[in-house]
C-alpha cells in the first residue's frame, strides 16, 4: 500500500543555502570534482535534513498510532518498512526495517529505526521522550544513484504534549529534537558528524502551520539548529534569524522565515517568502524565492534572488 507522507514538508532548508570559500581535499575526489566546494556541500546538507524530518515524520506516525489497530494496519504505517511493537519490554520498542522498495517516489531506504523509551511512556503527555536510533540507514535517491548512510541517536521529545491528529482543538504542540552526533556518510565514503538542535511549533490555522528554530547557542550566536564540519573538514553552524514558517494551506511550503551560516568571520543570510523581484509574497502559483547575501573573499557584499 503506497502511503503519502503529509509532514514531508518540514523537511528543513536551514542547510539548503549554505555558503563559503574553502579548498578541495583530494582524500574527497569524487564525481562531484567539477562542481564547487559550495555546491557538494549544500546538496550533503540538503540530503541530510531531509531524509531527518522523513524519518520524524515515520517516528510521530508510529508514536500517535492507536495501539488497537490490527497488525496487518500496522504494517500499512510506513509503506517501505516492516514495523515490531514491542510494548511489554522495558524500555519499549518501536522498530521499523526498511526494505529497499520503491513506494515513496524518488528514493530507496534500507537498514533500521529504533524508538525507545522507559516502559509507561505516553508520547501524548507534555515531556515524554523517545530515542531514535539509526541503525546503518541508507538512503539512495533513484534520480542520480547518489546515498547517505546515518548512524547514531536523537532524542525527540514531545515538549508540550498533545498530538498533531487533533492540533485543530489544541492551542500548540511543540516538539523538540536533539543529538550530541550523528555520524553522516556519502556515498563516496567522506564521513562527518553533525550535531542537531531544533524546535518545532505547530499551531492550526487554516490547516497546519509549524514554526522552526533552532536551540543551540555558542560564541554568542543563538539559534543554532545543525553544526559540525563538512565533508572537507571545514567548521560550520546554521541557525535561524526569523522563525521558518511551514503552512498546509500553501501546501506545506515554506512561506517565511530566515537562517545564518557562520564560518570564522564569513556569513551568508537566506531571507524566505519572496516574489522574483525581493518583495515578500504570500502563496504563488509559481515559486517562492530567498534572497540571499553574504560578503565574498574580496571584501564586497553580495546578492542573488533565486527560486526554490
């Protein structure tokens, strides 16, 4: 049973616009030689965080399932992945098994995912936590052939308590994700460890809006949702300026929000919801754009506007 994922669209393009001046390492030769450091990085973090908020999506599928229905309805939750409930063990476990198959467009999932938590745990009541673990989640996308594989844990925490199949009676839910590492591999072999720290409101209005921040501060920049390093060994951290904005009624697109990259004394902002001209618009037809500055190795500010 072929299953459509409706919170697919909190993917986060906090990463999407990331940008900086740094050298090759030949140690990262791959096809992606002719292209700039900038680019194979952006399209790393890009891969990343949206095969995360995939695999959140999966996790709050699983965690606000009615634990009455039958298995065989069970195994229709996720349409690429045999799922175990075991609910009498301590801690007790939700496991999906991806299985490589072909029935959410685009990509191919295999290896595992583990949620866990002290038996007695209700992910609808305010502080309840869940572990997530991946185990060698492999990623493939069908278009290029290009993977990721993620190893490690988060802790996704359901902060105010409630649950998003009733937020239209609800005032908020607000989620909240955090992991010291996750170690990240490409295709190629390049591996990185990348840290999380993100915060999610969902309000209703209209349909479901969710607003995303980050919740990490260091060297007095607040607001931090991912850092690390790059495939290159450069240091980076992003974090959001002015809350992203998230909206069903525009069909889950990002409507508003803005984010900084930092490395050293390098920053590039990304200002979202724009018309082609730089104006702020409210639901296109067409494409949103971002417009995006940052000041070069040369000293000078500059601007681009581009779709997305």
């Amino acid at each position: 049973m072929k299953r459509s994922n409706p919170l697919q669209w909190l993917v986060l393009p906090i990463l999407v616009f990331t940008f900086w001046a740094c050298k090759k390492d030949a140690s990262s030769a791959t096809e992606d030689d002719n292209k700039p450091d900038v680019q194979v990085h952006v399209e790393d973090e890009n891969f990343f965080s949206t095969e995360i908020d995939a695999v959140l999506f999966d996790a709050n599928t699983l965690l606000e399932a009615d634990a009455s229905v039958s298995p065989r309805q069970q195994d229709n939750l996720i349409c690429d992945a045999n799922l175990s409930f075991d609910l009498l063990s301590d801690p007790v476990k939700l496991t999906a098994t991806f299985d490589g198959s072909d029935c959410i467009a685009n990509r191919k999932r295999e290896g595992v995912i583990e949620l866990s938590a002290p038996r007695g745990t209700d992910w609808k009541n305010a502080g309840a936590n869940f572990t997530l673990e991946f185990k060698d989640f492999k990623v493939t996308r069908t278009r290029d052939g290009k993977s990721i594989t993620i190893n490690g844990r988060q802790t996704y925490t359901n902060t105010s308590g409630g649950l998003l199949l009733t937020l239209a009676g609800q005032q908020s839910v607000v989620h909240t994700i955090m992991s010291d590492g996750l170690s990240v591999t490409f295709g190629n072999g390049a591996s990185v460890n990348w840290q999380v720290a993100q915060k999610r409101a969902f309000t209703y209005d209209n349909g479901i809006v969710a607003s995303v921040t980050g919740t990490h501060s260091a060297d007095n920049e607040e607001n931090i949702v991912f850092w690390g390093t790059t495939r290159f060994n450069t240091p980076f951290t992003s974090s959001v300026t002015s809350p992203l904005v998230f909206r069903q009624d525009c069909n889950y697109r990002l409507t508003a929000g803005a984010f900084q990259h930092r490395i050293d004394s390098f920053t590039a902002t990304a200002i979202f919801g724009l018309d082609a001209q730089g104006n702020p618009v409210s639901c296109p037809a067409g494409n949103f754009y971002y417009k995006l500055v940052w000041n070069g190795a040369d000293g000078n500010t500059h601007t681009v506007i581009l779709p997305y």
